[in-house]
C-alpha cells in the first residue's frame, strides 16, 4: 500500500515520520524543501505535485494550514482530482470548515473516491510522539479500513459521524482549548498581580477540579517564557473564525469563542501571531501591567 502525504509542516512532518516507522511507503510532496528533503532522508520517496501523487498513492493524507489550501491542492491545477484513481481513499487531516469537507467530498465522490475528514488535536509534541488525538467523519466500513494507518500517528482515533463530522468535533475541541487557555492566563495573572507565587498557585489547584490538559501543558510554559509555537495563534484563530462562522450559520451564538478570538486578534495585530496560542496570556498581562514567571 502506498500512502501520498501532503503538507510537512509543523504537525505533518512528524505525523509522516511516524507512518515510515510504522512500516509504510510514503510519497511526500510540500512546498518547503528542506522539509521534504528530511522526510525523503527517514525514507519516504518526493513527488513534484498532488497530482503526482496522487497517480501513485492508494490513500492520500493532508495535512494542510486551512480550507483554502485543502481546496487548491485537491481541486487546483496539478491537484489531486486531477490524478486520482478509483477507488482511493482520500483522509484530511487539515482543520477546515465542516462545509468544506463536505463539498470536497462530494467532488471525490464522482471520481469513485471516499473521504474522510480527520482533523487532529495536541500540537506538535504529541504529533512527534504518536499520541495525538483524531476526530473522524466518514463511513464506518471507510473508517475501520484506514483505522490503522491513523492509529500510526495517534494514541486516540475516534469516528464522531459522517463526513465533516470529524471537524465539527475538531471545532468544539478549540473552542475548549482556547477558552481553558484564557482562564488560565487569567488565573495566573491575577495570582501574579495579588503578589502570589503563579508556580505554587498552580500546584495547589491542579489535583482539584481546576486541573485540565490545558492547565498543565500552558501554565508551565508561560511561567518559563517559553512561546515557542506548539499551536500558533494565526491558525487558533483561523479555526475560532470557523467554529464561529459555522456557529452563526446553525444560530448558535458563542460569545466567550468571539471573546477570545478578538483576544487573539489583538495580538496579531503587535506581531505575535506566529508565536505559540499560549502567548494569550501576554494579552492579559499587558492589561494588568504584570509578568506571570516563576
């Protein structure tokens, strides 16, 4: 079975390197060559486009920053529909709007190709590790074929529904994340402003109902300084615009989300958008005139 992979950036490249430890042919295509270049040394084989791989791929993955690249590189010229064969199974790892990937796999379908819609969730250590979270939409028989492939490259792989359900899910998974970001930025800020050591407060409130994922992957990091991107806020608030344009189009207001979002924004705006979506905190303590450290 080969596997075409497409897009090795933060997340992807990690998550290609796992399916080659895994055991499986790879065909990698990116627009970074030094990433393709790292990827094709631990094994894989490059194509020049998505249309070249997928001439040659029996599952193709994306992994890609928004729908709009998802759809330039599926329906573009020297795209995949261009290329693919009946019979293969399209998987898009990327976090796009859920109506996208519905529309995408109505354009595979008249090519006799299936899609699933796999978005992933816990950034770039968990993908370099194999224990990511994947949220899935498609058919259950499609879903059980390819389960292995993306178990390869994660410790969860849930199927939540048909197609574009995986990335509704994905959708509600950062409408926690960012928000659980924001209560700990404030959490710690306060502490910090009170005169309070932030690091004892956080080791007094994690083993009680405060305690979260987010809590102890962020306030670590943000006591250290350290805001190197795991998530950056570009693509956080990219997929806050579509948790809330989908929202909007079900009539389902989310304002904490648009709250958070125009937080998010606002650093942006001072140049710190490609700086690791815990940096929210830097939002808050710009406000209170205080630095959360150790």
């Amino acid at each position: 079975m080969k596997i075409g992979f497409i897009g090795l950036g933060i997340m992807g490249k990690p998550m290609s390197k796992n399916l080659l430890k895994a055991g499986y042919e790879l065909i990698v295509v990116d627009r970074n060559q030094a990433a393709v270049d790292e990827v094709v040394a631990a094994g894989a084989k490059s194509a020049a486009t998505a249309k070249a791989v997928a001439q040659q791929a029996d599952i193709i993955i994306t992994m890609l920053p928004n729908s709009p690249h998802v759809k330039e590189v599926v329906l573009g010229e020297n795209g995949i529909l261009e290329g693919v064969k009946k019979g293969t199974t399209f998987i898009d790892m990327s976090s796009i709007a859920p109506l996208v990937s519905r529309e995408l796999a109505a354009k595979l379908a008249e090519k006799g190709v299936e899609m699933l819609d796999a978005p992933v969730s816990g950034g770039e250590p968990k993908a370099i590790d194999g224990t990511m979270s994947v949220m899935v939409g498609g058919k259950q028989e499609v879903f059980d074929t390819c389960y292995p492939i993306m178990k390869a490259m994660a410790g969860s792989v849930v199927r939540t529904g048909e197609v574009g359900a995986g990335n509704v899910t994905k959708l509600a998974n950062q409408v926690i994340v960012a928000l659980n970001i924001a209560a700990v930025s404030e959490a710690l800020v306060l502490a910090s402003k009170a005169g309070v050591e932030p690091d004892l407060v956080y080791q007094a409130i994690r083993g009680g109902l405060a305690g979260s994922t987010v809590l102890d992957a962020k306030a670590p990091l943000m006591m250290d300084r350290k805001f190197d991107p795991g998530f950056r806020i570009n693509l956080h608030i990219k997929d806050l615009a579509n948790v809330l344009e989908t929202s909007h189009d079900m009539g389902a207001p989310l304002p904490l989300t648009a709250a958070v979002m125009e937080m998010m924004q606002a650093l942006k705006v001072d140049g710190m958008g490609d700086g690791d979506h815990g940096s929210l905190v830097k939002y808050y303590e710009k406000m209170a005139k205080v630095e959360v450290k150790r």
